[in-house]
C-alpha cells in the first residue's frame, strides 16, 4: 500500500503514538470505494495503536483541487458541507473508532472552521511568504496542469490549493501535534508543501506517506462500474450491487484487493490464495473479498441477502427467496430483464399461463410457443416449474408487484402489475 514514503518516517512512527491525517472529498453525501484505500490506511494505523484524523476539506472543497483532474470542481455552500461531512463522518465510523475515549481515537476535523475567517490579507502575509511561486510551479500536478491539452489553464484559485492543504497540516501540527499525512500518490506534491511550512512556519517536521493509485488488471478505471461510481451509501449503490462489484473481480485483482481492502492476517490471505489458485473455478477468493468488504462497509445482514439474491440468479433458489428481496435488491438483480404492465385486477382475478406467456406480455411470440415451451418443461414462475393449467394469482406476486417469468435457464420476463 506504499507509494512514496519521506525518509525516517518509519523511524518516527516506531518511537510512540504519532497522529497522522488524510483529506476527504466532501463534494458529495457519500464516500465511494475509490476513497477505500485511504480509509484504509487510517483504520491499519489506528489498529497499529495511532491516532488518525479525518480531514473534510470544507475550504477546500469550495476551491477544487487541481491534482490529476482537468476542470475545477463545482463550489457548494456551507449547509451542503456540514450535511456532507457528517454522511462521511458516518460512513467512516465503520472503519475508524471515534467513539471509545481510547488515547487514539479518532478525529473529525473540518478545514472550513479555520479558514473561514483567515482574510485573504493575513494568509499571503502570514503563509504565502514562505513558499515561492518557483516551488510551487515544480510540481507536477501543476505543471502537468498548466502544459495539458485542451484546457484553458489554471485558475489562481486553483493554482493556491497546495498553499491552503499545506496550511491544513501546520494547523494540524500545531492542534494534534499530527506529524503525517497521508494519501494517494497524486498528493505527494501538495503534501510535501506541508512538510515544507511546518519546517519554515512551525520549526518542526512533518512526513509524508503515500498509496499507490489502484487499477484494474484489464485498464478500466478502479471503482466505476457502467452506472458510475460505486458509493458506500447503501441508497447510492445497493449493497447487492456492491458485493457483485468484488465478486466481479478478477483473479489476479482478487489477489490485489484480498490484501488491501480486508483486515485479514497474512497467514489467512496466503491460504486462500493458494486454495483459490488450486480451484479457481470455486471462486473462493471472490467470495471472501466480497464478504469481508460488505460486511465492513454495510453489515452481515446485507452481506447474507446479497449472497442469497446472487444465488437466485446463479444458483438454486425458491419461490420463497425471490419473496424474500425487497423491491430495490429485486429490480438490481433482474437489471435490463424485459418487463410489461399488466392491470394488477387481472393478476387478482387469475391469469392463465398461456395468455401470460404471449398474448398479455408478448414474452413468447405465440400462444403456440407458449405451449410447447410448457409441454417442454421449460417455464417457471418466480423459479418454480408451471404446466398449461398453472394460472398466476396474487399469491404469486412479488412485493405485491411483480411476477417473475422464465424459460429455460437464463431467459427472463417481469411481469409488473399496474393499479
């Protein structure tokens, strides 16, 4: 999980409880699992017996940061993040200890609530004196910035991020006498222009720790998926979604993501690589990658009804499982699955199988088809085999809403009953 790493920094943190700090993105209510990685060097440095903190960048997050990115970031009022921040804050206490009085628990911070009132006057006299525009102009968020194609250049709202970042971690340093930061390898320049003003500013010394930027095996962009970003809101992405991400994976990202994104030992990753390696068709590391990761982000409960909605469409399943799913983990499953509006008066009244089939949902073709896919055994109903006598009723619907067609094993229908 190391990219970059400041000289003695091991050193430093062999001695007693340092306090270390990464930034967050509060643009948004929700964390995604692109931020996972951070989130999880903090929660190994808290176990490791640190103190970490948690920085929303409130006053950064009104700027933008110009670190890889080719346009500035849309700016949000005050309001949007406080809400945002105390979503993140949520969603980190899955992973951080905030709570217990331990000597290490963790810390929120918000940057915004030492910036606000930091006149532009006082903060160039105060801060801007002490890194030269030279410096600033070396590093390669910058200069990758300002060379990029296509882009009209870099505003100096933009060009003043790593002065304002720099600033959060000599004020970091001097409230929590916090002497790290860490982050993705794209922040090795705005963190080190820290290092720099706690050097200059604050007559100390800080260190820098960076993690390698994760990507996928086949060069896809780590953490999308074909409806965007993976959030670990559960209303954002489902955790059905979710856990289909890392089961996804691939073998040789599995072995990647197995020793990054779990807190499982060496010893326990190592057997079940081996294992994977010897049955790779039993999936095993997919599966423990998936169950670790969703039960730390949701909870055991929605690790257990993703793994029984993914056997419903991969597996053995009964009528009683597909009745098990709430409407949001249904409609994820049968993604893209054809569907057609039926009066739910007719669903009520009783349907029969043929007329389903065919006529009313125009899944089959023909009443005929509808007839010999029945001679043939091959429709079910919500998973259960049905003759030409079988009519649907309300008993069969699901969620009061939807009954579940099927021909053969991966030919699907949804019938949606309509008030």
């Amino acid at each position: 999980m190391i990219h970059d790493i400041m000289p003695d920094t091991e050193e430093h943190l062999m001695e007693t409880m340092r306090t270390a700090y990464i930034g967050f993105d509060p643009t948004a209510d929700s964390l995604h699992i692109g931020n996972l990685v951070p989130i999880m060097l903090l929660a190994f440095f808290q176990r490791c017996g640190h103190q970490p903190v948690a920085l929303v960048g409130g006053a950064t997050g009104m700027i933008g940061d110009p670190s890889g990115k080719s346009s500035e970031r849309n700016l949000l009022d005050e309001d949007s993040l406080r809400h945002n921040q105390e979503c993140v804050r949520q969603q980190l206490s899955q992973f951080l200890d905030f709570d217990s009085g331990a000597p290490n628990e963790a810390i929120m911070a918000n940057n915004y609530d030492w910036m606000k009132d930091f006149s532009f006057l006082d903060f160039i006299r105060d801060v801007g004196k002490h890194i030269t525009v030279n410096y600033m102009m070396a590093k390669d968020s910058v200069k990758n910035r300002i060379a990029g194609e296509g882009t009209d250049g870099m505003s100096f709202t933009e060009f003043t991020y790593q002065l304002v970042q720099g600033y959060d971690f000599l004020h970091l340093y001097k409230e929590y006498d916090c002497t790290l930061q860490m982050g993705g390898s794209d922040q090795w320049g705005n963190i080190t222009t820290g290092t720099e003003l706690i050097r200059r500013i604050g007559g100390g010394k800080g260190f820098a720790l960076t993690c390698p930027l994760i990507t996928k095996s086949d060069g896809s962009k780590f953490g999308k998926s074909e409806g965007g970003n993976i959030w670990l809101d559960a209303k954002r992405t489902s955790p059905y979604k979710f856990y289909q991400y890392w089961l996804n994976s691939s073998d040789e990202d599995a072995e990647k993501y197995i020793r990054i994104f779990t807190f499982l030992d060496q010893e326990t990753i190592e057997d079940l690589i081996k294992e994977h390696r010897e049955q790779p068709h039993m999936r095993l590391l997919q599966k423990k990658l998936a169950e670790e990761v969703t039960i730390t982000v949701h909870s055991e409960a929605d690790h257990e009804n993703a793994v029984k909605a993914s056997n419903i469409l991969f597996g053995r399943s009964t009528s009683d499982d597909l009745k098990g799913l709430d409407e949001e983990t249904f409609l994820d499953v049968f993604d893209g699955v054809p569907q057609a509006q039926l009066p739910l008066s007719e669903i009520v009244r009783g349907l029969d199988i043929i007329g389903a089939l065919a006529e009313k949902s125009g899944f089959l073709k023909s009443n005929g088809e509808a007839r010999r896919a029945l001679k043939e055994n091959s429709i079910s109903v919500n998973k259960e085999k049905v003759d030409e006598g079988y009519r649907i009723s309300q008993n069969d619907l699901i969620n009061q809403k939807f009954v579940l067609l099927q021909r053969g094993k991966k030919n699907y229908f949804i019938i949606k009953a309509v008030k």
